[in-house]
C-alpha cells in the first residue's frame, strides 16, 4: 500500500511539473511568458537555408539565407517580370562606350553611420584580386577603376564582358571596408565572416538570436536609406526570422501549423491548400508559381545513340511532358517552350524558329523520324543503326519525388515511341558525382536560374572545353556537347554592347536555333519559384492580379530580383 | 578482476582503431566529392574561376593528398584534439558543430534510455502477474517496439502538433524565443524537447515490457521458484527473486540496444527538426561532409564504448555470480 502511495504521488508530482512547464511555454501568441521577438511584428520564412548556416560571407554559398539584400545590398537591383533594372546603391550605372561608369548614391550610410562612397564601390570590385573571388575573371579584365567623389568610372583591358559585368552589378554585395580589410589573401575571402555584418541594407543582424541550427534573426534598421529618400516604403516587420530548413514535409507541417510566413519550399499539392484558402500564392490558379529555372531532360551526347541529333529529336518527341506538369505537379509547373528560354524571356524567343525547329509531343511521328534515319524496330524497341539494343538509363537524385515521379512518366512515354529507358536510383552525391564526370545516358536536371540575360543560360549549355578528366564538369555543360560554334557565338553575346540590339537578337536567334536543331538538351518544363505564404500576421503579398508583381522568394540572389519589395510592401494584420 | 579489466580494455582499444578506421574510410570511399556540392552552391560562371577555387578547397581540406596520407593525417589531427573543419559549413570547427550539438542529443537520449529501460522492466514484471494486463495493455507493447521510430515521430506531429496545436511541430524552441537562462525559456526548451522524447520512449519502453515479461514468467516457471513456493515462501519474495534474475538479460539487452537506440534518435531528431547529432550527421551524409561525418561517429564510437563499459561493470555489481566467477570462487 505504501509503494502504491509512493508511486502516486510520485506520478501526480511529475504531471503537475510537466504542466507547470508546458503551460508555460505553450501559452504563446503574442504574449508569451518567455521574452521573445513579438510574433505580430516579426515575418518568418524559411525554403532557402538546407542544413546549418555556415556564417556571415556572402562569397561562399551557404551564408545566412536573406543576408545580401537585408543586410549588404548590392549596386543594382533586377525585376524579371519587367525585365529592368532598378537603380539601388547606385544612383545610376551602365556602359558609356566601352567604359562602366557608376554614380554612387548620396546620402547611404552604413550601419556604423559612415558614408557608403565611390571608394567603398572600388574597394569591393577590387576584392575580385583574389583567386577564389566569383568574380575573379572579369576583374582581371579591369584595367583602371578611377574614383571621383561619388562618381565610379571603370575602364577595361580589352573589350569588356557586357552581360557578365552588368550582372555582377547586381549580384555583388557591398561589404563594409572597415570590416573587409582584413581580408589579405583569397584564402582569407573564404574564411571571412563578421558575426554582425555592416551594411547599408534595411534590417541588421540580431546576433542574440543567432543559431546555425534553427534560424537567422534580423533587426529593422530604422536609418535605412531608401525608406529616408523615398526610394522604397520602410518595411513594417521589426524583426525577420528565417529558419533552417529540415524537409518538404517539415516544412508543410510549419505552414499549415502557422509558424511560417512565406514558405520557399516546394510542396506537392500545396494547389489543394490554395483552393482551402490555408495559404495564397502568386497567382491565385493555375500555375500558381513564377517560374525559376527549366527542367530538362539532359542526354549525354558522347554517348551512341545519344550522340545522334536525329535520335535526340525522337526522344524529345517521344516526351509527354503534358501529362508531368497535369499529374505529376497538379499544374504547379508549366510546360517549357521548345527553347527552353524562361517566361521572362520571352521577348528573346524567336516564335519563326520555333515554329520551324520546335518540337512536339507525338510517339508515332517519333517513331517515323527514327524509321526514316535507318533505326530499325526489334521486338518493339529501337535498336541502333548497327542493329544493337538500345537500353538507355535515366537517373534523378534519389528522394526528389516530383522528379521520381516526372522519370517514371518518362520512361513510360519513351517506351510508347520505341525508345527503351532503364530507370536508374542514385543517391544525390553519386549522381552528381555521375553527371559531372560523364557516367550516364539521361538525366533530369536543372543548372540555371532566372537572372538578367538568357546569357547565362547558353553559357550553361554550350560552355567549352568539356573537362574530360579528373572531376570533370563542375557548372556547366553537362550534356558534354561540343560545338564550337555556338560557344563562339555564346562568347560574342558577352562582348556584344547593350545598345546593339540588332546583334543580341540576331546571336540569340542563332542560339535557340542550334538549340532546337540540335537538341543537346530536351526543354521539358519549368520549375516555379516555390512561394507559398499566410496571412495570419501580414498581408499585402505580392499577386499577378496586383500591382505587387514582385518575386516572392528569399532565395539568394532573388532579394535583389524585387524579393525585398515584398518585405517592403507587406501590412501588418 | 585487474586481468578482467585489462582483457576488456585491449578489446575496447581495439574496437576503437577498427572502429575509427571504418568511420574514416566510409566516407572517404562513398561516391562523389564534397568539394563539388560546395561548389554548386558557389555557382561560379567562369571554369578557371571555378579551377581556383576548387583548388583552393581540395588543398583547404587535404583532398588533394593521396588516401593514405589523409589517414595519416586524420590520426595525427585527432591526437592533437582537432576534428577538422566543415565542407559544408566552412569555416566552422567541426568540434563547434559537436559541441553545439550534443547537449540536444543527451538531452533526448539520456532520459528516454533510463526511463523506458525502468518503466519497461517495471510494466513488463506486473504484466506477468496480471492476465488482464498481459492480455490488454501489453498488445501495445507488441505495437509500439515495431513501430518506426520515423513513422512514430510523424504521427505524433500530426496529431499533436498539426491538427490538436498542443505541442509544437518541431525545432528545439519556438522560433520568435530569445535564448537565455531563464526559466520561461528553460520551460520553452522542455516543450519542444517532450514529442521527440516521447516517441524515442514509446517505442523502447514497449520492448523492454515485452522482454521483461517473457523473462519473468518463464523464470517463475524455473525449479527455483517452485521449490521456493513449495517450502512456504512467499510470492513476494519469488517474484523479488524472480525480478532479480530477469533483469539480467536486460541489463545485457541495453548495453545491445544501444546502438539502436541511438539510430533511432538520429532519426527522430531529423523528424522534429530536433538540432542534435542526428540532425548534423544526416546533413553531413547529404553533402558528403567527411568531417563532420568522422567527428559526429567517433563520439558515437566513443560514447558506446563507454556505455558499454559502464554495463560490464554494472554486471558485475548486479550479478554476484559474474563478480565470484573472477575472483576464483564458484557460484
């Protein structure tokens, strides 16, 4: 009797304690019993940050999801759904003949109250000395960067890179001289990394909530220049949040449960909770999403039959990619023009070329092309024209479920045309291990996101020489096509000023042309800028029915691409 | 007992070269190269640009070295205390990345192993005494111990979480919580801390039952019991004795079920966002992060052991005929 009274009350203490501490600490909202960054005044996001933050250095890739664009901003700003630049820290900036020249906005300050100037502009571009600096190729090409006050006027040793310069304007953080000048070495630029960055931007890090973990905390910078001249509203968030990323379905739990704000992940039938009105995305039906990179279907072209333009055409004939973006993504994704070249660049799409080169979905014609080239049908597959089976094998990282499932549908489709694919499983590291060096027939893949110029995304397709040794393709090109007419014409585009347009449109025909004909890449579909957010605590977001036609997306590289418009333009609930 | 401890010592150093070896050379064998997804995160458009770079990395991280000499090396670093830097997280320690991780994993660990461990035994012993019991309450023992810890953890989040709003859906505090020691953050941590230790307790605490359960009955069963019966003990003092024999195995079990255990906290962790061990290790394996992946599992290699060691001596205080065994006696 003794022991059961023991153990009662042994019991009843334990629950009272437990309870004690959850009611505590599950009392939420906004008046939370622990001290905390008030709920109502801070947006949480999250979809960007995989795995723990490495730390404050914009030059490495996996620094604190949010930090340029809140904090270090960039010369320029870029809108692709109005394809424009937006004049940011610089107050103008562009070509004058051969010459960039820079007008440094006045009145910016950085967080430690110094006057951002035309030096602080020099001394960034200049840290592109080091070898282990991104933008180490174009600075080599800088002959003289002479400072006039605010005025910038750089010069170049041969005939400038054009389209990679002016997208370094846009990409590259300015960091704070007082800070950076510790940085002597390249070895020394990949290791720096101040636990509060100056900045110009308008929040600062909260160094406080600070944890590689879990989550990134920025604090409102109520100096902010922009908000002071007009140039943008002052954003209402006092504080935002951006949390770690641990998975998809992780992630839908912190939607559906409230905790996130903007979601940057994608989420398969996240269309169902927009018809619940759980979460809204930027446009209110189908395809729901902006579009961010083209999904494609990349043979390796080293490869018989593979190597074959004939057969590569068959193949893509052969690909319902209709029945992907309806079943498989719900119409979250939209099917890619045969060029590939993303929505906001549509104006580069020459629709006469793609009438004449494009291609269509159609098994049987497939089966004709294939027929007339000399392709002989044994048993209901293809076989080479040297009478060998073919059996070619497609991979797509193990666990991509959307792309799992888009591959099954691909090889079922190939089949109705004759075309033989063996579906491959390979765990992330081992089938990019595969790609880069060559080690595969098909795979899914995507390298090149939205930017300023359809530049980068040829210079991702034709790029030479293919690497053939050690790792092999490490950026570019993995389709390992060789044709060196394309990467001369790729090469001109980026040495070809602004103001011919003429040029630019005719090199640009010129490379969808070779695109379509050649096929060195099978355009499928494009993948959305994942964005999905609630309205529990702030409204206003961006929406294609709006004048809020801003990218919703903290990915790096999208804040300067009007995601901090968003930030800007968002109303307290 | 002295040439006891030194016969389990030679083995334990051993297992802990073997062991660190296979934890060396796992990583270093698998497919890929961490410094290529550093540099696709990098995105670098210019292939020379590109080549200094990932030179540059392959030198940071002796990557460029001959296999054997990396070896060397690792052996040389991990006399001197140094784990090495993270790929992924670069510059970061991998040391920082343990420390920081760890009190998360012991947090969970400790409590759910001690008590699913006691409460399992305890459950077990009155379940094979009560028939109502044994019929209604132990069937979810059999449940439980089957259930995947992954499948438990999502389940719990679902309902507790998602759809009822009584606990959080994950992280180890609530995102909008300043940290600090205080009690309401504290009391904000034990919140968080609760769903994933209760799914890590669930599932052991219904194997433990079921062991112990089994063993009980059938020691009741043995000739001992029923020579105690038959000379008028009472049902006390056999079930005491009882109890005392059965845990034996047990104690075996969970220096056996360790390493389980510890599994299934990896994937709980992942599950809850919780950002221990498990969390860090399986980012690590993702990005092909070798030396994160060598720090996090020499720490496992290394707290097993310990573990291990721990049981062995605590066999020896519970099981008087193990401690007469070494000493010369019979039992």
């Amino acid at each position: 009797m003794k022991r059961i009274w023991r153990g009662t009350v042994l019991g009843v203490a334990l629950v009272a304690v437990a309870a004690a501490v959850f009611s505590t600490a599950a009392s939420g909202g906004g008046k939370a019993p622990y001290a905390n960054y008030p709920r109502s005044q801070t947006l949480i996001t999250s979809g960007t940050q995989w795995g723990n933050i490495a730390g404050m250095n914009p030059y490495t890739g996996n620094y604190a999801a949010g930090m340029v664009g809140l904090v270090n901003e960039t010369l320029l700003r870029f809108d692709p759904i109005k394809g424009k630049y937006i004049d940011w820290l610089a107050k103008s900036a562009g070509w004058s003949g051969k010459k960039y020249k820079i007008v440094v906005r006045s009145g910016v300050k950085w967080t430690n109250g110094k006057a951002f100037t035309g030096k602080d502009v020099a001394f960034n571009i200049n840290l592109g000395r080091f070898k282990t600096a991104f933008w180490n190729n174009l600075w080599v090409n800088v002959k003289q960067i002479k400072v006039n006050g605010n005025t910038v006027l750089i010069t170049f040793k041969g005939t400038p890179n054009y389209i990679q310069w002016q997208n370094l304007m846009w990409n590259l953080p300015m960091i704070s001289p007082v800070q950076a000048s510790a940085i002597k070495s390249a070895a020394q630029l990949t290791t720096y990394s101040p636990n509060v960055p100056i900045g110009t931007g308008p929040y600062t890090v909260a160094a406080g909530g600070f944890d590689p973990t879990t989550r990134v905390v920025y604090q409102k910078n109520n100096g902010w220049w922009a908000a002071k001249a007009h140039v943008s509203p002052s954003p209402k968030p006092k504080y935002i949040i951006d949390l770690v990323n641990t998975s998809n379905t992780n992630s839908l739990d912190a939607v559906l449960a409230g905790v996130e704000d903007l979601n940057n992940n994608y989420l398969p039938g996240v269309n169902q909770l927009v018809a619940q009105h759980k979460v809204s995305t930027y446009y209110p039906s189908k395809p729901y999403m902006l579009s961010a990179n083209t999904a494609w279907l990349e043979p390796n072209t080293t490869r018989a039959p593979l190597n074959d333009p004939v057969f590569r055409r068959a193949l893509a004939m052969s690909m319902n990619t209709g029945q992907v973006v309806s079943q498989d993504y719900a119409h979250l994704v939209r099917p890619a023009s045969p060029t590939g070249l993303l929505p906001t660049w549509n104006k580069y799409i020459d629709k006469a070329a793609v009438k004449k080169y494009g291609f269509k979905y159609g098994p049987s014609a497939a089966k004709k092309l294939l027929q007339k080239h000399g392709y002989k049908l044994s048993g209901g597959w293809f076989q080479t024209k040297g009478g060998q089976a073919i059996n070619l094998d497609l991979s797509v990282p193990q666990g991509w479920s959307d792309w799992e499932t888009a591959r099954n549908m691909i090889v079922n489709s190939a089949a109705q045309a004759g075309i033989k694919i063996t579906v491959k499983v390979k765990d992330y590291n081992t089938w990019a291990s595969d790609r880069n060096t060559g080690n595969f027939d098909l795979v899914i893949d995507n390298n090149y996101q939205l930017s300023d110029n359809p530049w980068t995304y040829w210079n991702g397709i034709y790029h030479l020489p293919v690497i053939k040794s050690g790792t092999g393709q490490t950026f570019a090109n993995f389709e390992r096509y060789s044709n060196a007419t394309a990467w001369k014409l790729v090469q001109k585009l980026d040495h070809t000023a602004p103001n011919n347009t003429k040029q630019i449109r005719a090199l640009n025909d010129k490379l969808q042309t070779i695109l379509m004909q050649k096929l060195p890449l099978i355009p499928l579909w494009y993948n959305g800028v994942w964005a999905q957010f609630t309205s529990k605590y702030w409204t206003n977001w961006p929406s294609a029915k709006s004048s809020r036609r801003y990218v919703p997306a903290m990915w790096r590289g999208y804040l300067q691409m009007t995601g901090i418009d968003v930030i800007t333009h968002l109303k307290q609930k | 007992m002295t040439r006891y401890f030194l016969r389990k010592m030679v083995i334990y150093a051993l297992t802990f070269v073997v062991a660190v070896t296979v934890d060396w050379a796992i990583p270093h064998l698998m497919p890929g190269n961490p410094v290529n997804t550093l540099m696709g995160r990098i995105q670098i458009q210019d292939p020379k640009v590109a080549h200094q770079v990932y030179t540059h990395y392959m030198r940071a991280f002796n990557l460029d070295l001959p296999l054997w000499k990396q070896y060397w090396y690792f052996w040389v670093s991990l006399f001197h205390g140094d784990l090495g830097t993270s790929i992924l997280q670069f510059p970061t320690p991998v040391m920082s990345i343990i420390t920081h991780a760890i009190p998360y994993t012991l947090a969970l660990l400790i409590p759910a192993i001690a008590l699913s461990w006691y409460a399992g035994n305890k459950f077990g012993a009155l379940a094979a005494r009560h028939m109502g019991l044994d019929n209604t309450v132990l069937p979810l023992g059999y449940a439980l111990t089957a259930t995947p810890y992954m499948w438990l953890g999502i389940l719990l989040i679902w309902v507790l979480a998602v759809t009822w709003h009584v606990f959080p859906v994950g992280f180890a505090y609530d995102p909008t919580a300043v940290r600090g020691f205080d009690w309401p953050f504290i009391s904000n941590l034990a919140y968080h801390w609760f769903l994933p230790f209760l799914s890590l307790f669930l599932v052991a605490f219904g194997g433990w039952a079921i062991g112990m359960r089994n063993m009980i009955i059938y020691e009741l069963e043995s000739d001992y019991a029923h020579y105690l019966g038959a000379l008028g003990a009472p049902h006390r003092l056999i079930r005491k004795y009882a109890f005392r024999n059965a845990v034996l195995p047990q104690v075996t079990g969970l220096a056996l079920a360790l390493g389980a255990i510890l599994g299934g906290a990896l994937v709980t962790e992942i599950v809850f966002s919780y950002p221990g061990l498990g969390y860090q290790i399986y980012r690590a394996i993702t990005n092909e992060d070798y030396f994160v992946i060598q720090g996090i599992f020499l720490f496992i290699i290394i707290g097993v052991l310990l573990a291990n060691f721990v049981v062995d001596i605590v066999y020896l205080v519970v099981d008087p005929r193990t401690r007469i065994g070494m000493e010369g006696g019979r039992a």
